[in-house]
C-alpha cells in the first residue's frame, strides 16, 4: 500500500481505492481517496 499527502487531514495517509495511474509525460503515478476524510489524493511515482 503506498502513502500519500492529504491536504485536508495535512498528513500522509495510506492510499484507499489506490489506482495506477500514467501522466501524460509517462511518469507513473498512484491516485485514490483518503480514509480518514475521503479527499481525493495524489502521489507521483511508481
């Protein structure tokens, strides 16, 4: 399970619903929501 940056709880949280996700660059990239708050979350890199 990868973490990212919550910008409303300002922590890094454990990503929930985590998705695999490339940038148009072709960098990859990991979105999901927060489990504490549901706020859509965000982490660039594999």
């Amino acid at each position: 399970m990868s973490q990212a940056y919550c910008v409303k709880c300002r922590k890094k949280v454990d990503i929930k619903n985590e998705q695999s996700v490339t940038l148009k660059n072709g960098k990859p990239a990991k979105k999901g929501e927060c489990p504490i708050c549901g706020t859509k979350v965000f982490r660039i890199g594999g």
